[in-house]
C-alpha cells in the first residue's frame, strides 16, 4: 500500500470520528501529529464496534460484524482488506506500532455482551467488561504514543478505562432501557432492593436513584484510583483524555439519580472541549 493510501485511509478515519466521536476526534488532534492516524484507526475501529446494536435488530447480524473483525486480526479478512479504510489503517497501525492482536481480540468479542439483554451479573463483570473495551483502548493508545512510557501508566489506564466506561453507560442508560438492556450490575441492584425487572419498569424511582448513585459511585472509585496511581508521563496523556470527561458525567449522575432517565445527562460540546484543552495543557485526569 503507498503512502498515499495509508494517508488517505486514515484521514477517512479521522472524518469518521468528526462525525461519530467527537471527543476522541479532539484527542487526535491535541496528539502529536504523527500518532493521529494510528489513533484515528483504533478510535474509528472502537465506534464501529459500539455502533454494531444500533445498525442491528436480531444479535446474529450483530456477531457476523463482529467476526468480521475478529478474522481480520487473525489474518483471514473476507474479500480486500484495501476496501475497507478502517481495516487497511487499523492493520498499518497493528504493524507499524506493533500492537498486540490479542487485546483487540478480546476488545471485539467483549462486545459481543452488547448485542443481547442478558443483565451484568456482578461488579467483577463489569470490570472485566469495561476492561477488554475502554481500559484496553487507552493502553492501545498509549502504546502507540509512547511503548516504553504505556507499561508505566497500565495501572491508570485500567482505572480511568472503568470511569470512563461507567459514564458512557450512564449517558446511554436511557436507550438502554428502552431496549431491556442492563450495564447496572444485578449486584448493585439487588444491594438497592431491586431486580431487572423493577428497575426497567422504573417505578420504583427512589430505589432506581439510589442504584443509579451506586453505579456513578463505582465510576468515580475507579477515577480516584486512576489518580491516585501516580503522574501520568505527557508522552502518553493524550491517550487519557477522552477519559478526562467522565467526572462531570459520574457526579451529575449522583446528584439527578433517576431523573437522568428522563432528561439528557450529557455536558455540551464547547464544554467537553473546553475540559479536554484544560487537561491536555495541566497533564491531570
């Protein structure tokens, strides 16, 4: 492939997250300009993989997207890997930063999770979850910016990734009741009073509130153990900033309980970018 192509690939990429992630599209640009494209590649992979239950109504064409990428990292890509721009820029990326396949791997078939109702079990789930998708893109991430600098930061990465990960479900809780899906592990709810059922049925709103502040509150657990693991090396920062938005998010949610159920939760965007370039410039999450 020349240099053209990959360009071309990953400014495809980059224009895919313009459009589906904002906030990962300005953490491209606040990194060095020689990462962008194998960040682009990673980030427009991961808003794939998230967007698959929306393009989907039964979970088998949803785990035929998914093995679509699973066979790609495994080296056996149905028809011309050239055809698609984020497979040919995520392969250049895989090769040119030497970035493990196992962890994408496992990043896709965590999402598998997403294409059925089934409840998260346990706290421990997810973790798990939240680490095979947002823990795991941030070490990616960072391994691209910085290889010797990333295995340094692994430990905050796996914090902020859980944060991060907490507040995404608690912007998308409202769509994810309308489809009977939830990310509230049964354990927090069953700590609460509740079960599936009451909680989707949402009339027990004091109960759902009280659920809803322990699952926020898991988040920011995790946010302060991202902290409290140490500085994070400005070679690799820019891996953590999309997770720099979790905390207005985890401490909203806290304090509207089940009312985010009924109106948008989501800080506006001059806000979120404003919070990123203050990030980027002091170094903290």
């Amino acid at each position: 492939m020349t240099e053209a192509h990959i360009a071309t690939n990953q400014e495809i990429c980059l224009a895919m997250l313009r459009d589906s992630d904002r906030d990962r599209y300005l953490a491209c640009l606040l990194s060095p300009e020689e990462k962008r494209g194998a960040l682009a590649a990673l980030y427009a992979l991961n808003a794939e993989l998230a967007r698959i239950r929306d393009l989907v109504h039964e979970p088998l064409p949803g785990e035929v997207r998914l093995q679509y990428w699973h066979d790609l990292l495994e080296g056996s890509a149905h028809g011309s890997t050239a055809a698609n721009p984020v497979a040919a820029a995520l392969l250049i990326a895989i090769e040119t930063h030497r970035l493990p396949r196992k962890t994408l791997i496992d990043m896709i078939e965590a999402r598998t999770f997403d294409l059925y109702d089934d409840p998260m079990e346990t706290r421990l789930s997810l973790e798990g979850y939240a680490g095979e998708t947002a823990s795991a893109l941030i070490q990616l991430a960072s391994l691209v910016l910085s290889p010797e600098e990333a295995a340094r930061s692994a430990d905050a990465a796996g914090h902020a990734g859980v944060a991060q990960a907490v507040a995404g479900l608690l912007l998308l809780m409202p769509l994810h009741r309308r489809r009977g899906q939830i990310y509230i592990p049964l354990q927090i709810l069953s700590a609460t009073g509740l079960d599936r059922d009451a909680f989707l049925a949402g009339e027990d709103r004091p109960r759902i509130s009280a659920a809803i502040e322990a699952f926020a509150g898991l988040g920011r657990e995790h946010l302060a153990k991202a902290r409290a693991a140490g500085p994070i090396a400005s070679a690799v920062f820019p891996a953590f900033l999309p997770a720099t938005l979790a905390e207005p998010v985890l401490v909203r949610a806290q304090k509207r309980g089940v009312l985010l159920l009924d109106r948008p939760l989501q800080p506006p965007q001059w806000r979120r970018q404003l919070r990123m370039g203050l990030a980027a410039a002091r170094r903290k999450i």
